[in-house]
C-alpha cells in the first residue's frame, strides 16, 4: 500500500475473484462459468455493433431494459441494467445502506457483501448459518436493517423456497430486502412475481451464469418504479454508460434465445446430480443444491490439500480459507465429460 492510499481505505480487505491461472490448460470448475458457449445470435449482435464504437451507448439501454421487462413479465421502468449485477449490489448498497439502515445478510455467503458494506463506510451484522448451512429466517424478520440474502445461497447452493423469501421481505416493510438470485435459474424459485405486492423488494439477477456471458458483464435489478429511480439517481452519479454497446446487443440476443440456455440449464442440472451422487460413491458429503456448483468435504481430508491436489492434476475448484468452512470445495459444474474426469481423478487422490 502506498503512502498515498487515503486512510478511509486503509483497513479493507478486497474480494478476491476466482483465479484465471494460465500456466496450463485447466479444467475449470472454480469460477461457475457455464461450460456452453452463448447461443449463435449472441455472436453476430455483437459484430453488428462493432462498427459504432466511436457512439457513446444508450445509458438507458431501452431496448435490452424492454427486453428483459417482457421477459420477466414486470414494466420496463422496474427494470435497472447494470456492469455485472456486483454493480447493481453495490448501488444497492449505497442506497439503501446507512447507520440507521445497516446491512444484514449471512455469515457465510457470497464474499463481496462485506467488501460493499466496508467499502461504503456502511456498518453490517453477520447472521451464522444453521449447523447444516441453513439460513433461519426468523433472524431476519423485522431484524432492524436492510437485509441481503443470495438465493439460492453461495457458496453453499441451498436455496428457501418463494414462500420464505414472501415472509422476509413482508417482515421488513421499513426497509429493503435485496434478493440476490445470481444462480435462481438452475433450479430456484424466482421472487421478481412478489414484485409487485412488495415495493421494498429488489431482486437481482446476471448474464454471468446462466446465459453464458460472464465475459460479457451484464447484470440487472428488478423493483418497483420508486427502488428502480433510487438505483438510477446512484448510476447516474457514477456511470451513467456503464452498459456498453456490443454487451447490451448480446443481452438482446441472448433474451430472443432464451429457450437455448433453459435447456443448457436442464443439463448442468443433470450433470450436478451425477456429480453429486458420484462424490457421495467416494464418501462425501455434499450440500444440497440449486445452483450451477455444489459444496462438498471429505470427511478426513484437509480441503485445501485435496484443492491442490486436484490443480496438480489439471482440475480447478474453489476452496475458502475460513474456519467453518475451510474442509469444503465449490465445484462448479461443468459438461459430463468434465465432471467424469473430475471424479476420477478425485477418486485416484482418494486411493493414493
């Protein structure tokens, strides 16, 4: 750090992004990529907007805003289209985070919430997960403060049903509920149909996972009209094109095409559970889950000896050095024949 570094930043602590390592050819199961490409017009929008680079994009982005409003059944002024939904979390934060509305989400759960909250000077409390990872949603009814909750949740993929997320969110009517729904399409249950009889509800969503554009950087809110104008005033104070030309024409295209990536989804869903049902064969215990990776450990086995392993052998997973969690893995899905030869060569480290 430098003697520059002004010291209203002096004690945070970065999020630290899965690692992109190209020393080798990997398989990579750490960062919950899809293992599909994009569907065949998301190629050809963004060549057609390579010619119009010297033209600043629409910093409404109204016709992706209108594209995904349709397809997500809700008015396109409840729509917010963000740089990756991290920018929207973070505009989220800023708005609707203060001293008297301090953030609540859980202890173990997607790692840039405490990043935002410190980053923005916003005081936040930390709610440990049930004995089984589970988020009790008693400790956030009328709990005081703007409560953010990743559904399904990372990194453990255990998703709450709609009803407990409607019980949340009517729990707290003096503050917002933002529901975090990065890995919704891989087998949760969406509350942007509670938008409309909740106006402090936010939910937010990515390209990132499902609709293959991680790359790309694209994300969205989703809110009634008041939340959506809040969010609005914070871009517009920041970044107001913060969503380029050839990224807003692939969420276009990506949005006509939807039905390739559902079926994408379909199998990543299928390749979880043979995955899943394989690591149990070896003696593991895996998480359930609703998302597009699974959190598993071996009972006996140091997570972080058997991550090392793995990246000896070609083969990326994430592994986090904190106390609870610190003897399991997140294993991104990928196509069934990554996930065979990740099974196998867990298999050989187990025998060895």
């Amino acid at each position: 750090m430098s003697c520059y570094f002004t010291e209203r930043f002096a004690e945070l602590v970065p999020y630290t992004p899965g690692e992109q390592p190209q020393d080798m050819q990997y398989i990579k199961l750490n960062t919950n990529e899809s293992p599909f490409p994009p569907s065949p017009g998301v190629a050809a929008a963004v060549a057609a907007e390579c010619g119009k680079l010297q033209l600043y994009s629409d910093p409404e982005s109204r016709v992706l805003s209108e594209k995904l409003a349709d397809v997500y059944g809700v008015c396109s002024d409840q729509v917010i289209m963000t740089n990756g939904s991290d920018e929207v979390l973070n505009f989220a934060f800023m708005a609707f985070g203060d001293e008297k509305s301090p953030l609540v989400f859980p202890d173990i759960t997607y790692g840039f919430y405490p990043v935002f909250a410190q980053l923005n000077h916003i005081p936040y409390r930390e709610i440990p997960l049930t004995e089984d990872f589970r988020i009790d949603p008693e400790d956030y009814i009328a709990c005081g403060g703007t409560v953010v909750i990743a559904n399904p949740n990372a990194p453990t993929g255990i998703a709450l049903g709609l009803d407990v997320i409607e019980r949340i969110v009517a729990g707290n009517a003096d503050h917002v509920v933002v529901v975090d729904e990065a890995y919704v399409d891989f087998g949760g249950e969406s509350a942007v149909s509670l938008v409309e009889r909740y106006d402090n509800l936010l939910v937010t969503g990515t390209f990132s996972k499902s609709r293959s554009m991680a790359g790309a950087r694209l994300g969205f809110g989703i809110g009634s009209a008041s939340l959506i104008r809040d969010l609005n005033t914070i871009k517009y104070s920041t970044n107001p094109y913060n969503v380029n030309r050839m990224t807003a024409a692939a969420g276009v295209a990506a949005l006509e095409e939807n039905a390739y990536y559902m079926d994408n989804c379909r199998a990543i869903i299928a390749n979880r559970e043979y995955t899943a049902q394989a690591l149990r064969a070896l003696g593991f215990e895996v998480l359930d889950s609703s998302a597009n990776f699974l959190f598993a450990r071996c009972p006996g086995w140091d997570g972080g000896e058997l991550y090392r392993k793995l990246k000896a052998r070609g083969i990326l997973v994430r592994h986090f050095d904190k106390p609870r969690i610190a003897d399991f893995l997140r294993i991104s899905i990928g196509t069934r024949e990554q996930m065979e030869r990740f099974i196998g060569a867990t298999a050989e480290i187990l025998e060895g």
